[in-house]
C-alpha cells in the first residue's frame, strides 16, 4: 500500500539523488500523523466543551489521584507553559468552575489548584473521546504491532523529554 509519504519521497529521489531522504520515510510519516491525531483530539475534546489546553491541565490534575489537586508550579511541568501562561489558563478553568484555588497549607504565600467535580467529569468524558479516536486511528495495527510501534517511538521521544532545565 503507498501512502502520500511515498510519493513525496519518490519525488525527492527523483529530483534530488543526491540526498539521503530516508529520514522523510518515519518522520514525514510522524507529522503527518500528528496532524491527524491533532484533529481527532480537537474533535474529543470539542464535544465536552474544552479546548486542548484545557483538557492538558485538567487531565494532570486528574492524574495527580485525590484530591487532584497541583501547584501552578507542578501544573507547568506538566504542561510545559510559561507561569503567566498557567496562571491565565487557571483563572480560565475557575472561571467556568472547572478547578479552584485553595491556600498551600504548607506555604502560606502559595495556593494549590484543585479539580471540582464538574472538572473531573469533564476531564474523564473527554478522555473517553479522546480514546475512543485514538483507538480507531491504530485499528488496523494488531496488538503486537502497537506495542512494537510505541517501543520504538519511546526510543526517539525519550530524549527529549529527559533534557534537564
């Protein structure tokens, strides 16, 4: 079966013999693929009422485990924004009642944000979406082939998500 990558790089070798286009083979193919899945996470998330970045934060402090609560500073590792980004998307979410501010009892100057009830249920809809699309775009890959796929993508990802700083 030929994909659009495969024309491309056909062309490629065509115009340019000179280069080495096999990187295109996996990585046009890893774009791509983002750009699908982009979409069919926007379309889960859409259909709870939330936004990517939302769902990001709401998700991290559902996987925090009771009581799915963070500090801004937490909830920003997680979701590798800027503070003022955070602190935006926070007020956001409180705003629609989706999290809270609470007082860090162990720094009096800090606050924690916490997930209300409408949150997590949003955040747990939302996840079932979203991996209701995501199953149907690895339907034609057996079980052994995901694990296999996910094992060499961990190698390529897995550097860049150990950088220090």
């Amino acid at each position: 079966m030929e994909d659009e990558v495969d024309r491309l790089v056909s062309a490629w070798r065509r115009e340019r013999p000179d280069l080495d286009v096999e990187p295109l083979e996996v990585l046009s193919r890893v774009s791509r693929l983002a750009r699908h899945l982009d979409r069919a996470r926007r379309l889960a998330f859409s259909e709870h009422n939330l936004e990517p970045w939302e769902f990001d934060v709401l998700t991290a402090l559902r996987r925090a485990g009771t009581p799915y609560q963070l500090s801004p500073g937490q909830l920003l590792t997680q979701t590798l924004v800027t503070s003022g980004t955070m602190t935006n998307r926070i007020d956001r979410l409180a705003k629609k009642g989706l999290v809270e501010r609470l007082p860090d009892p162990s720094d009096r100057r800090g606050v924690l944000v916490r997930l209300t009830g409408e949150g997590q249920n949003r955040a747990d809809q939302a996840l079932s979406g979203l991996l209701d699309q995501e199953r149907a775009i690895l339907a034609e890959l057996s079980r052994g082939d995901r694990v296999e796929l996910a094992s060499l993508l961990r190698q390529l990802t897995a550097p860049f998500d150990n950088i220090p700083g």
